[in-house]
C-alpha cells in the first residue's frame, strides 16, 4: 500500500510542476518595430482567451514614380485597439509549447486611427487626412528567448478617408489591407 501511495504522489508532483496556466497574461508590453513603422503597445487581460491591445506609434509609407521628381517618404502617427482571441493556448499547452507573453495563433478587429497631428517627409506640405480603418486580422505571435518577440498578420477590411478635411470635396472608403511583420521586445 505504501508503494502505492508514494507513486501516486510522485505522479500528482510531476502533473503539478508541469501544467502552464491557460490563460492569456494579465497585463504584458512592449515595443516592436517593423519594416514600415514602430510601435509600442500594451496587452490587457479580458478573459482567458482574449486580450485588449492598445498601440501607439508611428506608420511609414514611400511612393515613386515619373510623376514626381524624387521617391519620397512619410511617417505619420497612428493609435490602434483590438480585441485579440488568442484561439490555441491548450493546443500550444498540450504540445508543451510556451505561451508566456500571450504567444500563440490570434484573431482580431484591427481598428486604427490615423490622426492628421504631423508628418515627417522629405517633401514640404505633405498632409495625411484623418482616417480610420477596421480589419479583420489573423495572426501568430511567438518568443525568442525571454524578452524578444516576432509577430505576422494579414487581413482584410474597410478604411475610411476624412478627405474633406484637407480640402477635397468628398470623404472616401475603400478597402484596406494590414500585412504586418514585426520583431519585438517585451518588457
């Protein structure tokens, strides 16, 4: 009988030491940088499978082309909040994969707001109208270490342009892609 007991107590040990919490974090940040902008951003637990991210940063774009007379450039702000649904933390547990700093598949509502505040160019007068944009977006995050980060996404949605408020006559929607490639660091 005791025999019996002393196993039954090293195999409850063993399933304590190795279960992971499946759960999202309750609150976890960082910042990343991709090949077009930078961001910092915060991640604020809901639920066990969804976080609420807020970002800030700066969003870059380039153009080219013989009808202007250099390539140019714009960094312009931008403020982002999504819901994300981390959907495979029991998959990512079971396969004794980390998930620490929410690292796992997510979907999400992408929305952002780009404010006409400032732009950086290397044109003079360049203005960016306000604009906001909603998409649906699926993507992974994942840890390299403790600290460093890498996420991708891709999605599609709607955009809407405040053009009147730079002197066209009409605002415009249009559909809006986000393919995103970050590296990280998680604090």
């Amino acid at each position: 009988m005791k025999k019996y007991l002393l196993f039954l107590c090293f195999c409850g040990l063993s399933l304590i030491g190795k279960s992971q919490n499946e759960s999202v974090e309750k609150s976890t940040y960082g910042a990343q940088a991709g090949v077009l902008g930078i961001w910092a951003h915060r991640e604020i637990k809901l639920s066990n499978k969804i976080a609420l991210r807020t970002e800030i940063g700066m969003d870059a774009g380039f153009w080219g082309g013989s009808f202007y007379p250099k390539n140019g450039y714009l960094i312009t702000p931008v403020i982002t909040l999504e819901p994300r649904w981390y959907y495979n933390l029991d998959k990512r547990i079971a396969k004794s994969k980390n998930i620490s700093g929410n690292s796992g598949n997510f979907l999400t509502l992408q929305t952002s707001y780009h404010p006409n505040w400032f732009v950086i160019s290397n044109y003079d007068n360049v203005e960016v109208a306000d604009q906001i944009s909603i998409i649906p977006t699926w993507g992974i995050k994942r840890n390299i270490g403790s600290h460093f980060t890498y996420e991708t996404g891709i999605g599609l949605g709607f955009r809407y342009i405040f053009a009147k408020s730079v002197g066209y006559l009409s605002n415009e929607g249009e559909a809006a892609m986000n393919l995103h490639l970050r590296i990280g660091y998680r604090f």
